[in-house]
C-alpha cells in the first residue's frame, strides 16, 4: 500500500511559479517510477512529467519542456513539481502518481494506466 499527498497548488497569474510536492509513504518510495499527470474540466487525465526510480531520467509532455522540472528526493520520500512561466492552459487539477507493479523502472512510462496509486489531487490555476 501507497499513500500519495499532493500539496502546493494554487491561484497564480499567467507567468508566475509554484511547487508542486507529492510525499509518500506506505513502501520503499526508492524503488518505483513517478509521474506528475493533470486533468482539466472536461478532458482526460494527461501526462505532464515522469521520473524514473533514480531521478536519472525524466520525460515532459512537449507543453511544459523548458519550463516544468519533475524531481524526487529519495531520502524524504519526496517527488517535486517546479512549474514556471505558467500558462492559462495549464490549469487543472494536477496528480502524482507511483508505479509498484515493477520496481527499478524508468521515466517511460506515460499512461495513467501504468500507474498503481493516486493522490487525491491539487488545483493550479493560471489566471491573466
């Protein structure tokens, strides 16, 4: 068993900055890939970001290249989201995720479906 806390969403105007964190506890955080994925009124469950096990490989979606940086600190169980120059189309609710099925896995994994546990979410809002 997982548990995932998403916190640090917020109001922000266009061009602004937050911090997304997920903490985890439950099993070894180390072992397992991440993901950062987000939802907006109306559409699917998206990619935004993953990590592998190690934090040595990362994958974005190519909206968020260059100004989203996902990141995991394994000693305090710990993955981060750091959004800069946001966009009014980045506002949704945004969720991590922990993929346990196998451990020691990558940052390729893009689907929600390759993922086993959920947090209950955070809303970012980019306003102009």
């Amino acid at each position: 068993q997982v548990q995932l806390v998403e916190s640090g969403g917020g109001l922000v105007q266009a061009g602004g900055s937050l911090r997304l964190s997920c903490a985890a506890s439950g099993r070894t955080f180390s072992r397992y890939a991440m993901g950062w994925f987000r939802q907006a009124p109306g559409k699917e469950r998206e990619f935004v970001a993953t990590i592998g096990w190690s934090g040595g490989s990362t994958t974005y979606t190519d909206s968020v290249k260059g100004r989203f940086t996902i990141s995991r600190d394994n000693a305090k169980n710990t993955m981060y989201l750091q959004m800069n120059s946001l966009k009014i189309e980045d506002t949704a609710v945004y969720y991590c995720a922990a993929r346990t099925r196998t451990a020691y896995g990558g940052s390729g994994y893009l689907s929600p479906s390759e993922y086993d546990y959920w947090g209950q979410g955070t809303q970012v809002t980019a306003s102009s």
